[in-house]
C-alpha cells in the first residue's frame, strides 16, 4: 500500500516562477523610486539641510507598503503553504530586490548612499516586512 506524503517544498517549486515575475515588478518599481527620489536623496554643497528629504521616508514607506501588499496578494492560495514557511518567503522575497537594485543603481550611476537614501530603503524594506507577513496571515 502505497503512502503519500506531502512536503511544503512540492509546492514550492511552482511558486516560485510566480515569486520571481512579482519580484522583477518590485525590481522596476524601485528602479523608478530610485530615480524619482534623487532630489530627496540630494545633499546641498553648501550644508544646508535638503527639505525634500524629510518626505523621502513617505516615499519609501509607500514603495515598500505596495511591494509588501504585492508578494503577498494569492500568496497562500498560489503556494499552498502557510505560518512561518511563507512569511520568511515573503520576507526574502520583499527585501531582495530592493537592496539588490539599490546596490547595483550604485554601482552603475556611483551616486553615493547618503543619510536620506538609508532612510528611504530602510523605510520601504520595514514597510515591505510589515505589510507583506500582516497580509499574508489574514489570508490564511
């Protein structure tokens, strides 16, 4: 008599082909958060303190909340997994593009990391943590 077992990494495998796609989107997202967010991200030559950047958190917050929102959305349905195996998924899954976007926009434009870029990707990647674990609990 045969028994069949089933294991959380059968249903991963499907998962993360529909993973990767919204993670490319979260990738162009913050492509576009990184160039729109330049002059917040700017620091005066003179020292004066850049006004722009104290709304700099919002729009980090903002992308990070809709990227969260985003991962998680059908997360439970599409991966038939569930608790902490997915809400470490979707953790991973928000933060990575993120800072690996950010990483490499530095090394291409050499545009330095100052103060107000910290806050803007520390924002999102909470925000992206918070909304993407809340969200994908309510689903279960």
């Amino acid at each position: 008599m045969a028994i069949s077992q089933w294991s959380p990494l059968q249903a991963l495998g499907p998962y993360l082909v529909i993973l990767a796609r919204k993670m490319a989107f979260v990738s162009l997202g913050w492509v576009a958060v990184y160039f729109l967010s330049q002059p917040m991200r700017a620091e005066p030559a003179n020292g004066d303190i850049n006004i722009l950047s104290l709304f700099g958190m919002v729009v980090g917050c903002f992308a990070g909340l809709l990227a969260g929102w985003y991962l998680a959305n059908d997360a439970v349905e599409d991966s038939s997994l569930h608790g902490i195996v997915l809400w470490v998924l979707l953790v991973l899954s928000a933060v990575a593009p993120m800072w690996l976007i950010e990483a490499l926009m530095h090394m291409i434009t050499r545009w330095p990391l100052n103060f107000a870029g910290f806050l803007i990707l520390t924002a999102a990647t909470l925000m992206a943590l918070a909304s993407a674990v809340w969200y994908a609990s309510t689903q279960e």
